[in-house]
C-alpha cells in the first residue's frame, strides 16, 4: 500500500528558495505593476500560487 498521497509529488515547488514580488521586481528592475499586469495576461515570468500569496522562481537577469 502506498502511503504517499496522491496530491503530493517530488516535483511540487514549495515557497521556499522563492522570491516574493517585490524582491522578484527589485532583482529583475521591474516595476511591481508591470509584474501583476503580465501575470494577468499570461505572458510574464513564470510564477506559482500558494493559497492567495504568488512566488517567483529565482531568475538571472540577461547581460
């Protein structure tokens, strides 16, 4: 019998190691509205939900 719940995966990103909007738009030189605006329209960064709070995925910036 597998104790694991079916919900839970390895591959399942936790908040941890995760950067809030602000710190995400302060690494990035964005502004916080332009963040929520390509959140809106699908085409921003990649980003994950948890609950009401959003994380980014800690990106480098392109030289």
């Amino acid at each position: 019998m597998d104790l694991q719940s079916p919900k839970s995966s390895r591959n399942t990103p936790t908040a941890e190691g995760m950067l809030t909007p602000k710190e995400f738009a302060k690494a990035q030189k964005v502004s916080l509205s332009w963040l929520a605006k390509a959140r809106k329209r699908g085409d921003g960064p990649p980003f994950v939900r948890f609950g009401r709070s959003v994380r980014y995925f800690p990106m480098r910036r392109p030289q």
